[in-house]
C-alpha cells in the first residue's frame, strides 16, 4: 500500500489508457478491485501440461478460463491449434473490452511438441502422439496448406516471409546478445501492474 507504488500504477494506467493499450492494470486499494477501463484481455495459452504433468491429471476443473467467472470475469476456450479461431476469439476478446463490457479470458488450448525445458525429456507422451499432432494438428503447416490451396501465396512467397522471420528473429537475437543491460531506472517502464 506503499502510495509511491500506487500513484506509479495510476500515472502508468492512464498512460496505457491514452495509448490505447489493452491491460490495464487490476490493482487492489483496501480489499477493492479496481479494473481500470476495463480493458484488460487474459491469454492463458494451455498447452495441456504443468511443466510434466497433465492438466487432467492436476485438477478437477480443467477449464481454467471457467475460474474468471468467480470474479465475473467472461471467457472462452479457443482451438490454439487453428490460426482462425484465435483470430475470431481473439477479435471477439478485444471488442467485448473495447465495449466496456470489463475483463476477458481466453483460454487458447495448443500442443506443446517438446518437453518443459531442456531438461525435459518428455517421457510423460508417446512419440507417436506428438507425430500425430505435428501431422495432422501442426497450426502453421494448416494456414501453409490454406493459403496455397486458395491461391493466396505461392510455395516461393512463403519461403520469402519464412527467410524474412528467421532474419528478424536472428538480428534480434543477435541484438539482444551485445545489448547492455537496462538502467535500473528503466525497471518500472511499461509495467502496469
């Protein structure tokens, strides 16, 4: 309840507020909830295991986005596997937000392909069964097949954007290797909550 901390939170929710930045900061003040704007969209992305054990095997309630409704929190379940139902949840999620409508949880249900960390080895799942997720559930391998099925990309457009990622994601990698570390007073910059 240190009001430094507090009045840091107000000033950063009216910043994210101005910018337009969903997630606004949910702070508690003496046992009360404050939502901001009410502009605050939950990803959980569940990918079906804690570390190496199975969410079914974990908990009776398997639906974690169901856990929002004790705090009158909407939600749904989305297949993280399709590229399209993210993006008509996830349309859906910043509409009921942007309408004032208060929070939302989208509980986007994927397929983890390898173990934890590397450490992990992933013994928990048969080989098969990953096989058979890569093969017939694989996200990216499905909006490939779409968009050159519809005649949207050409096998040589897609291996032009695949080259483009991999280039950001090396030059960003790269960046982030010879960058200094942060100033401490940095430490508080973007943070909401």
């Amino acid at each position: 309840k240190d009001p430094t901390n507090i009045e840091r939170l107000e000033v950063n929710a009216r910043e994210a507020d101005e910018r337009g930045v969903i997630g606004v900061p949910t702070f508690m003040i003496d046992d009360e909830i404050f939502w901001g704007q009410d502009r605050v969209e939950f990803v959980i992305e569940n990918n079906q295991y804690a570390m190496g054990t199975s969410v079914a095997r974990s908990t009776k309630s398997t639906s974690l986005y169901g856990r929002g409704e004790a705090y009158g929190i909407k939600g749904e379940e989305v297949d993280g596997m399709s590229v399209l139902a993210v993006k008509e949840a996830g349309e859906r999620a910043v509409a009921h937000c942007r309408a004032g409508k208060g929070p939302y949880i989208l509980e986007v249900k994927t397929y983890r392909y390898r173990g934890h960390s590397m450490s992990d080895p992933a013994k928990y799942r048969t080989r098969e069964e990953v096989q058979k997720m890569r093969e017939e559930r694989d996200p990216i391998e499905q909006i490939r097949a779409m968009l050159l099925t519809g005649s949207h990309a050409s096998e040589d457009d897609l291996k032009k954007i695949d080259k483009e990622i991999k280039d950001i994601v090396n030059e960003s990698a790269e960046f982030a290797k010879t960058s200094p570390e942060p100033a401490l007073d940095e430490l508080w910059t973007d943070i909401y909550a």
